[in-house]
C-alpha cells in the first residue's frame, strides 16, 4: 500500500490561495494519497502550537503555510524543525524575490489580497453585472460588457461567465438556439467588443443534458437531449460563429479555468488589436 501523506495547510487569512497552490501541486503526483486538513485565519502562537500538537502525531505529515507575519512565520518553522515536521512557505521566497525585483518592502499584512481597493470594487462592479446579463439578459446594453460568450445550452458560459467576472471582467453570455436567436445588434455591429463562441462535442453534450434532466427530475423534454437536435444545433451555432468571423473555443472536456484562460486570452489580442 502506497503511504497517506497528512498534509496541514495553514493560513493567516482565507486559505484560498493556499488551496489553489495545494491543488495544483498534488496535480503533479497523482499516484500519492493526501489527507488534507485546513487552517484557517492562523494568527497566533497558539494557534500553531495546537496545530504542531496534533500534526507530530500522524505519520508522514507535511505542512505548507501562507503566514506573512514574519515572526509567527519563524514561530511555526521552529516548531516544526523542533518536532522535525517538513514544513514549506508557499509564497516566502516569491515575497523576497518581488521585494528584491521592486526594491520595496513587502506590506506583510494578512489578508492583503482583500483589501478595499480600485481592484475589489472593479471586481465587485463586473460580478453584479455578469449575473444582470446571464443567458441573455439585458441585451439592450451589450457595448458595456468587455466579454460576451455566445453557445448553445450547457457548454459552460455561465460558470465561465461568473469565474470571469471574479477576474474583474464584465461578462455577457447569450443562448444559441437558433439562426435567429442572435441579438441584433451583434447582428449589426460584429466587432461590437470582444465576442467568443464556445462549441463542444455533440455526443458529450448529449450526456450533460440528460444528467441536467435527470437532477430536476425532468423527463419530457427529449428534444434537449435528441442527439440529431444537438448534432444541428452545435452546427448552426458554429454557422454563426463562422459567419461573423468569431473565435470558437472548444469546450470539450475542458474545465472551467481552461476555458476561461483561453478566453482572457484571446480578450487581450483582441485589445491589443485595437491598439
């Protein structure tokens, strides 16, 4: 049997970020079991002592922490050195290294990625306008959206539209269900902002409708999941997509972040474009 790695994330703030780091590094390894315990808003010595008291305990425990408090930082990696956990800042050697590069101190206040500035009220102003134009809500002001994700039914421009809009962009998503579903004026003015169509497989498509079916136990719209209406719809919407010279992302198997990244990035040679 393969060992369990007992893996203590501690942060002074959310943990989100942590979690992130975490969840992409155990993607590297994909053979070793984790058991993964957070800690959150960790502030104080004993805090951590309570932590370390639990952690010298399990087998094979590892800790990986966010703490910019540079002394609690210190506190913890004593312990653990004394107890002889393997014990990691995640982001310590990135704060020196950008401390070095801008020739600036670091702020080493916790929570600092939540503070109250331009940044968060952008971000703030994008989400409450995302979920305003969700499945093509509010089209009569789709110049003041910086993205608009077009698609038919459940290839992913919700959630794709809300992640984006925690990135700070303000995001429009509109159904295709037929040639004559497409807002005029897109129709009009093609070039309007930074439009993108989201396509997928036909048959994968078929399987995400029919779980959306089967979770609000709904069973009478067999023309949603008929295979031959998908295969033509996904053709028509990338009838469309073609006629107005759109980029298409291919959604397959892809996960929201994929899908996102793809969009960012055809948003900034879009704007470069302009440029």
């Amino acid at each position: 049997m393969s060992k369990t790695y007992n893996v203590s994330l501690i942060s002074d703030s959310t943990g989100e970020t942590l979690d992130r780091i975490f969840v992409s590094l155990k993607a590297q390894f994909g053979e070793i079991k984790y058991d993964v315990k957070q800690f959150s808003f960790t502030r104080t010595e004993n805090q951590i002592l309570k932590i370390i008291e639990k952690y010298k305990k399990k087998k094979n425990p590892i800790i990986l922490f966010t703490i910019v408090d540079i002394e609690l930082s210190n506190y913890l990696k004593k312990k653990c050195s004394d107890e002889k956990i393997p014990c990691y800042g995640a982001l310590e050697e990135l704060i020196v290294v950008f401390s070095k590069l801008l020739k600036q101190e670091a702020s080493h206040i916790p929570s600092g990625q939540h503070q109250l500035n331009a940044e968060y009220y952008k971000r703030i102003e994008a989400i409450q306008f995302t979920m305003n134009h969700d499945d093509g809500n509010l089209t009569k002001d789709l110049e003041k959206s910086d993205i608009i994700l077009l698609g038919v039914s459940r290839t992913s421009k919700t959630p794709t539209s809300i992640y984006l809009a925690n990135r700070g962009y303000k995001t429009s998503n509109i159904p295709i269900i037929n040639k004559n579903s497409l807002p005029l004026k897109l129709k009009d003015n093609p070039n309007l902002t930074c439009i993108i169509g989201l396509t997928t497989d036909p048959n994968r498509l078929v399987d995400i409708r029919k779980n959306r079916m089967n979770l609000i136990k709904e069973e009478n719209l067999t023309p949603y999941t008929d295979i031959d209406k998908i295969v033509e719809e996904v053709k028509e919407a990338r009838r469309i997509f073609k006629k107005y010279n759109w980029p298409v992302i291919d959604v397959t198997r892809k996960s929201v972040e994929e899908v996102a990244a793809s969009v960012i990035k055809i948003h900034e040679i879009d704007k470069s474009n302009e440029k």
